[in-house]
C-alpha cells in the first residue's frame, strides 16, 4: 500500500495535467423556502493514477460534490460558483450533450448499491456493451471479446461465463467487479467512486479497493473516491480531503490528515472511528464461579424452507450454534452477511423458531414459550433494530413509542406514572422534552436510535440485543450511541448480545466473541484472545480486512 | 372493470421536485383549484340530496303538459321532458336516490372487501389462501355481469341496485386491504410493538390498521364516483328504481326516444354525473398525494 502512494507522491511533482480539476465550488437546491446553498467554495484536483478521498458524515456535501464534477446533481441542483474542468477543458458550462460523450469516455462512476444499479432484465455481458454501443466505441463483431477482457481485467473468474449471467446469479462484489468493469469500459481518465464499498462485507470491501487500487497504478486512472470512512481513505487514497458542513476541514496527504491532523473535526472524526489501533478502555465484569448465565444457547439450529404444501429446498441459517453470557456482560456475533448472525438473534428474541437445540434465558426455555408466557418474556429481552427509520411507528408520537411497552405490561399504578418513567428513560438518553412530541421523521438517525433504545430499556430487560445497532449511523453519532450503551450497561448491570459486522467496535464494546459463517461457529474465546491471536484463517482474514492498517 | 383506473389513481405522485421557484409555485397552485372545484361540486350535489326544496321550487313529479319538452330556459334550466317535468328540478331530486346508491355500495364494498383482506392479510396463512382465490373468481367475472346476477338474485329497487355495484368493489377492496396489511405486517415497527409486549388484535389496532388504511380510504372515494355511474348504468337498463323516480340514469334513460329532437334530455343529467365521477375521482388522488406527501 505504501509504494503506490511513494509512486504518485513522485508523479505529482512533474505536475501533469489534472484528470479533475475543481475550483471554488459552491452547489446549492432550489426549494419551497428559497435557495439553501449546501457547499462552499472547495477545490481539489485529482491528478492521473492519484486517489483522492472525500471524506465526510451524512450532509457534509461529499456526494453533491461529486455530483456536481460529473454533471449529475438531482433535480433541484445548481452550480453557484466555481468551475470543473476534465483533463483541462473547462466543462463547467457544457451542454447536455456534451457531457453525454464525457460521461463513460472522459469519466466513469462506479455507484454506491450495486444490487439497484445492474438492469435485472439483462445479461451482464450486454449491460457492459451497453458502454460501447451508446459511444459506438467498438466494432459488433469485437463486442463480446471487449466485454470478456474486461470482465477478466476486474478479475471476476469464468468471465465468459459470467457475461452470459444475469445479476442475480451473482453476489454483491461481483455485482460491484461488473460495475467498475463497466466504468472502465472506455478507459476514461477518471473514475468517480461514491461510497463503492459501503454495501459489501469488509473482506469483499477489501478486494474491491485493492482492484481500484490496481486500475490506478497500471492504467493511470485517476480515482475520486468518497466515502464516509476515514480509516479506508487513509489505507487507499495519496490524499484526503475532510469535509464538514459543505466545507473543507482540512486536505492533505493520507499521511498527515490520519497520523497528524491539523483540524479538531478530524482529530474527532479519528477519535469516533475506532480502528484495530484505538486503545480500548473496556474493564469486563468477572462473572463468579458457579453463577448461572442470563443466557444460554446450546446447538441451535434453525431451518428455513421446507412447506407443507409447496416443498421448497430446505436452508440451514443457522447450525449448531451455542454460546453464553454471564450477567452484565457483552457477548458479539461477528460474520459476513449471510452467517447467521441475525437468525441468532431472532432465535433468542423468540421471533424465529428453531429446528432444534435450546436457548435458555434466565433458566427459562425460551424455545418452548408459547402465548403469555412468551409476552412475559418480553420483559426481559429486548431488541434494537438496525434501521431506526423503519423501527418506529411513522405515526406514533416518540413519547407514544415509549410509553407503549408500560401500557401493554400494566406497569406503574396509573397513567400518570407510567408517563413519568416514559419521559425518565427518554431523558435518560439525552432527549430533551421538546422532542417528546415529535413523530419520528422529524428526528435524525441517531435521535431516533436512542428513541429506539429508550423504548428497549423502560421496561428494564435483563438482556438487550443490539442488532447492528450503531451499523446505519455517522461515526460521530454511533460513537455517542456506545458511550450511552456502555453507561447503561454499567448502571443496570444489563446484560448484551451485539450483533456486528464490524469489527473494530466489537473489539471495544464486547467481551467474549462468537464468529460466525454459514451458520457454524468458526471460533469463540474472549474478545482479547480472538483479537490478539485468531485461530482460524477466516477469522484472521475478517481482522485483517478492517480498514485503518495503513495509518496506524 | 375499473381496477387498471384506480391502480393508476393510487399510485403515489413522483416525488419530482419542480425546476424553478415561479413555475413550482404555479404547479402547486393548479392542482389546489381543482381540488377545491371538485369538493365544491360534491357540496353542491350532497345538498341538492339534503335539502333539494332550496334549490328548486317546482315538483319533480307533476309535470304541466302544455310545457312539454321545452329546451333549456331561464323558467327550466334543463328544460322539460315529454309530460311537461322540470328537468334540472328533476336533477336536484334524483341527487338523493344516486348519492344514497353511491353510499350504500361503498359501503358494502369497503366493510366486506375490507374485512376480508385485513383478516386474510394479518391472519395469513390457508386462510389468507382461500379468501384471496375467492377474491380471484369475483375478478374473473365482469363488473357488470356480477351486478345484474345479484340484482336479478335480490330483486329490482334503488338500495338493491347500490348493493349489487357495491358487490362488484369487494374484490379490489380486499386486494388493497390484504396488500397494504402485508407490507406493515412485515415492517420492523410492528415487530417492535410485538417486542414490547403487544397482543395480536392490539397491535392489528394500534399499529397496522392505521398506517394501512390511508390507501383503502382513497379507492372508497373513487369507488364513490364510479359506483354513482355503474348504479345510473343499472337504471338506464331498467334495473334500478321504477319510473316516477328521478334517478338520474333513469332519467338518461327516458331522454334516449328523444335524443334526435331534444339533446338536454340526455346531456344535461349525463353531465351531472359526469362532473361528480370527476370530482370523485378528483379528491381519491388528492387524497393519495397528501399521504405520499407523508411519507
């Protein structure tokens, strides 16, 4: 990783035309109540074979940026000032179709969801020729050779045969090989990368960047990536700009912003971001000899598929899964998509049946439950959703969310009371009482999560489970979200079961570790141990691929 | 027969931001007006069924012969049919047998077809499978067809003839119903209330009734206008009420002998319920926007 940056640093010097060159950039949305500009004034340029990282949270205007630099910016956007220029032509002002032949020769964009950007309906190989035909760029007769050379080039495997594919065939990361495949079609000189990873599993995450990386270093290309990661730009990209409110924070090579930051929005964002590096602080509860786990899970098994009257393949999610947690412990299911993790999860929650084996809460036979002892169960575990856009009732007031719980338990001896420690547990997640009225589309992401956690703790549960709960929100906000889980832990001495893909939190928040693949235990022993010395390749390549190593 | 119409009516608006500020400013402008245009016709027509004595003093049964089939005058502003009958007193009378008819079979259509879908959407299941293979046979007959089968099953009459269209609805009702229960079923929130403790018929009332319904609400009202034209259709054909009655596809009816010599006899009453499809129509769509707009 470090030769490349030493080959570009060298290039930069002899100073060669700029692929992208912004100047002065300020892009605003016309709406309802008049102009609302969203950045100002920011330059960077991007010269051949360099990678230049946007850096930035949710609303800092790294998209719009980008947007903007290849003339895509959503209905309602506008350049205020400033000028783009590709390859020196100043293109600021160019007509429709003038950046119609830009777009894919001059400039290729690899998108964030490769599962919604791929044509369902149509082969892989056409959806790539698709490039060639629009700018009549290659003969028929050559059309399917170009598209396998270029299928091979991503290093996608069998790629005549993939070419014959349709997009559900494959996985996310191939999805995404075809995409770039795609964008590099007509070897344009620069490739807008907009969060590229940000939907794939970390090892996949890994590979796709080390093909980008590789794209830049043999064909010269010149890379914008934006992402929100800090310690992914640090690991990939020669130079790194840090933007906050439409504004840039700070620019300069991967080696100064990461290892000696000059601005207090990026030593934050440092701060919030845990990597494999950041010290953890964690002192764990030692649980007595011959005290009873809060939970148990013993060989569990859980089956998908199967009928009564439409048989259908049966699908093992889950398979011989066990672990325990000692009370006012953390325990993590670590894996990729597709694990397990979740279905565990569920299992546990009483959500999801099982095929077989037990899962023991508090000495009670959770499988077993049917009915009100199952309700009564709900006392004791609850769960936090990932999306807390989708875990809220859109027309439920947040003290309603709250409250709710009380009133189906009975809690408290009247109304007035129950609203009392309603509002005592949003206030014990920092929500003030001017929120108390508001439906949950008019919160952010991370005030809805502590809605979400609120409602999950007023019944005071012995175990929580926290299903990649901090997974859909901004560094900064998942970062307070830990702090006030790990208070609650320590005041309640409650009792969690986190689910997370990754891993640099578990490493801080958890104490023993389950990985988790296809359904079986790869490995399991205290967070220290798993850390400090993996046992089993797979667990070693997961650690491995957690972004952060570059700039440690 | 209609449900290509309503799945079009139903559909949420693009979200598409207009371009300029004049411009979005006028666009919004222009579909309030015939918002407005659309309930002030409903107002209009619900008061000529209420209190129709205020809007005409003459009598919609006796006519004066000497009068016969005037054209439409500042005397009879629909003009007069063969025994001599003001029309637009006619019109005005006849409001309360269609909007009662409007009604009823909305209300036949939105209670049962509703019921069904809710039960087989959150019960699921064989049940689910049954009810939605009913649903299907009731699709696969016409309109029209069903409505004369039960009308000729129930007998001739006003009220029987709102029932019989408000028969033909229960299946698209169902659909909606049954579809927009599923997709809440299935959101993390009502899985969430089901964690905190909920019951079954709690959380069906609680949760996912009342962000299911909003869409079920806008084909009632297009059900409204189309109702009011299938149950003029039954009376022109002679199912509906008996003749006296100024029921206004009756009175499309009776104007059909005369439609060479005497247009208004047709056109007029055609137009009324014309414009209250419409406006029906009209106030469906503003009522998925606004809940498009919500979400």
């Amino acid at each position: 990783m470090s030769a490349p940056q030493a080959a570009s640093t060298g290039s930069q010097a002899s100073a060669p035309t700029p692929v992208l060159d912004v100047r002065g950039l300020s892009v605003g949305y016309g709406g309802r109540g008049g102009l609302h500009q969203v950045t100002h004034d920011i330059s960077f340029s991007v010269a051949p074979g360099e990678i230049l990282a946007l850096v930035g949270e949710s609303g800092s205007g790294k998209t719009t940026t980008a947007q903007a630099a290849i003339n895509l910016l959503p209905q309602g956007g506008q350049v205020l000032a400033g000028s783009v220029a590709l390859d020196g032509e100043d293109v600021t002002d160019a007509s429709a179709s003038r950046w119609r032949s830009l777009r894919g020769r001059r400039v290729g964009l690899v998108p964030q969801d490769p599962g919604g950007s791929l044509d369902p309906t149509k082969r892989i190989g056409d959806s790539i020729a698709e490039a060639f035909r629009i700018h009549r760029a290659a003969p028929r007769r050559i059309l399917a050779d170009r598209v396998v050379e270029l299928l091979e080039r991503v290093g996608l495997d069998d790629p005549a045969r993939r070419a014959k594919q349709y997009p559900h065939e494959l996985s996310g990361g191939m999805k995404q090989r075809v995409l770039i495949a795609g964008a590099i079609a007509l070897g344009p000189g620069l490739l807008i990368a907009d969060e590229p990873t940000s939907a794939l599993d970390v090892t996949v995450q890994r590979r796709i960047m080390e093909l980008l990386d590789d794209l830049r270093r043999e064909s010269g290309t010149g890379i914008l990536l934006v992402t929100h990661d800090l310690a992914l730009a640090g690991d990939h990209a020669d130079r790194v700009l840090v933007l906050q409110g439409g504004r840039v924070q700070e620019e300069g090579t991967s080696d100064v912003v990461l290892g000696n930051p000059t601005a207090e929005y990026t030593r934050r964002l440092l701060a919030d971001a845990p990597t494999l590096a950041t010290p953890v602080h964690r002192v764990a509860r030692t649980p007595e000899a011959d005290e009873a786990p809060v939970l148990a899970v013993t060989d569990l098994t859980v089956e998908f598929g199967g009928g009564f009257l439409v048989r259908t393949p049966v699908f093992r999610a889950v398979d011989g899964v066990g672990f325990t947690i000692p009370r006012g412990t953390t325990h993590a299911l670590v894996g990729e998509s597709g694990s397990g993790k979740t279905t565990t999860a569920r299992a546990v929650a009483a959500f999801q049946g099982a095929a077989s084996g037990s899962v023991t809460l508090l000495g009670q036979d959770v499988l077993a439950l049917r009915g009100s002892a199952r309700r009564a169960l709900r006392r004791q575990v609850q769960l936090v959703y990932q999306n807390p856009f989708g875990s809220l009732d859109p027309r439920q007031t947040i003290l309603e969310s709250v409250l709710e719980p009380l009133t189906n338990f009975g809690l408290e001896a009247s109304a007035s009371a129950r609203r009392e420690h309603a509002v005592a547990a949003l206030e014990r997640v920092s929500l003030p009482a001017a929120l108390h009225q508001r439906r949950p589309r008019e919160l952010s992401g991370g005030q809805r999560q502590r809605v979400a956690i609120a409602r999950a703790i007023v019944l005071h549960p012995e175990l929580l489970i926290l299903d990649e709960a901090t997974s859909a929100l901004d560094v900064t906000v998942q970062a307070e979200i830990l702090r006030l889980l790990d208070d609650l832990q320590r005041e309640r001495g409650m009792t969690y079961l986190v689910i997370s893909h990754d891993l640099a939190v578990v490493r801080q928040i958890a104490d023993t570790v389950t990985v988790l693949r296809h359904g079986r235990t790869v490995e399991q022993g205290t967070t220290a141990e798993i850390f400090a010395s993996p046992q089993q390749d797979y667990t070693r390549d997961l650690i491995a691929s957690i972004p952060g190593g570059a700039h440690p | 027969m209609t449900l290509e119409l309503q799945r079009t009516a139903l559909l949420p608006a693009d979200g598409a931001a207009p371009q300029g500020r004049a411009p979005a400013r006028a666009r919004r402008r222009a579909p309030r007006v015939t918002v407005l245009l659309a309930v002030a016709v409903l107002v209009i027509v619900v008061a000529w069924a209420l209190v129709p004595q205020l809007f005409t003093s003459q009598d919609p049964l006796a006519g004066v012969p000497a009068d016969a089939l005037q054209g439409p005058s500042a005397a009879h502003w629909f003009g007069t049919d063969p025994t001599g009958r003001d029309l637009f007193s006619r019109v005005v009378h006849g409001a309360r047998y269609s909007l009662t008819g409007g009604v009823v079979a909305v209300e036949v259509g939105l209670v049962a077809g509703t019921a069904i879908g809710v039960i087989a959407g959150s019960i699921g299941t064989i049940v689910d499978e049954i009810l939605m293979r009913v649903v299907d046979v009731l699709l696969s007959i016409p309109g029209l067809l069903l409505s004369l089968s039960v009308i000729i099953l129930l007998g001739f009459g006003t009220t029987n003839a709102a029932i019989a269209v408000g028969v033909t609805s229960v299946a698209a009702f169902a659909r909606l119903s049954r579809s927009e229960v599923v997709r809440v079923r299935r959101s993390d929130y009502v899985e969430a209330a089901f964690g905190s403790g909920g019951r079954w018929g709690g959380v069906l009332l609680r949760h996912v009734l009342p962000n299911s319904l909003t869409p079920v609400l806008a084909l009632a009202a297009l059900q409204f206008g189309t109702a009011i034209l299938a149950i003029s259709t039954l009376g022109f054909l002679g199912y509906g009420a008996p003749p006296p009655t100024p029921e206004w596809g009756l009175l499309i009816s009776e104007g059909r002998s005369h439609l060479a010599t005497s247009w208004w006899l047709t056109t007029l009453p055609g137009v009324v319920v014309v414009a209250v499809v419409l406006s029906a129509n009209r106030l469906s769509g503003a009522i998925s926007q606004a809940r498009a707009a919500r979400s």
